[in-house]
C-alpha cells in the first residue's frame, strides 16, 4: 500500500504530493514536501505528529517558515508556546487528503507502477482543483443575485432582456 503525502493550501486544495511505501515513515518526507509546488512562501507549515522532529522544524524556520507540528507525548525539552488555534484549523488539510481517494482508482492503489499512480492522482488533485474554482464562481454569482435581489436592481450579469 502507498502513502499519499500531501501538500495543500489553507482552504485545502492541493498544491502537490508525493508517494512512499506504506510502512516507511513521515518524517523524512518533510523536506521534500517544503521544496514540492509552486516558489510561494507560505508563513506556516500545518502538520501532524508524524512529521514530527527537530530536522523538520529546523528545516522550515530556515526558509522562514514557522512550523506548526505537536510535538510527541514522549518528547522531552517541549517548548511553553504552541500555535493551537492554527492547529485546530488544520481539519481543512486533513479533508485535502481525503478526497482524492474518493476516486475509485486512488482509494486501492490499483495502478501498479508509481509513474501510472502519481498520474491518476495529479488528474483527481485537478479535478478537485478546478471544481472548487467552479464552485468559487457559483458563490459568487449567487451573492450577486442575492444582493441585485435584496436592493430591487437589475444584475448586470442576468438580464431577462435580450442582448442587441
């Protein structure tokens, strides 16, 4: 079975990912998923105690990153501060990594080599991107008609009348 690591925004659209075998741990991948997607610089890597260790935070406050991982029960030295309302809000990033394997042929694992997986994954991490988009757009559409609606104007993007 293959590990999914995934790197995604705030709102939880995935920016990019990478695979390991299922048994091997996700620590090391921490790194590699920093340097993965777009030359954005986010303020705040969100993750969970997997990811966990002195390497990882060290290697996101080098890129002025500030990490925001618990540290383990067993972890001695814990610092006094840790960012719990921006934790909290990581629910977002952990629904990123459940929908792409609400595709049939992601859930499984069914492709057999990497290069065939990574494939259908990139095709589900778009769909999921370009149907928020469009849903970003029906919001905003819907709060144009609401507010046209609600002030007895005309909107200027639906009009009964017909164009000349």
């Amino acid at each position: 079975m293959a590990k999914i690591h995934l790197k995604a925004d705030f709102d939880g659209h995935p920016i990019a990912f990478d695979f390991t075998g299922g048994e091997t741990g996700d620590a090391p991948r921490f790194t590699i998923l920093l340097d993965l997607g777009p030359d954005a610089d986010p303020r705040a890597a969100v993750a969970d105690t997997g990811y966990a260790g002195r390497a990882n935070w060290k290697a996101a406050r080098s890129r002025g990153i500030i990490p925001v991982i618990p540290r383990k029960t067993n972890e001695k030295g814990k610092p006094g501060f840790f960012a719990e309302t921006i934790y909290q809000s990581r629910a977002h990033i952990g629904q990123a990594v459940g929908k792409p394997k609400r595709f049939k042929r992601v859930a499984p694992c069914c492709e057999k080599t990497k290069r065939n997986f990574a494939s259908i994954v990139a095709l589900a991490a778009g769909y999921i991107l370009v149907r928020s988009v469009q849903t970003a757009q029906g919001d905003a559409c819907k709060n144009i008609l609401r507010t046209s609606n609600e002030k007895g104007t005309k909107s200027p993007l639906f009009s009964p009348e017909p164009l000349r």
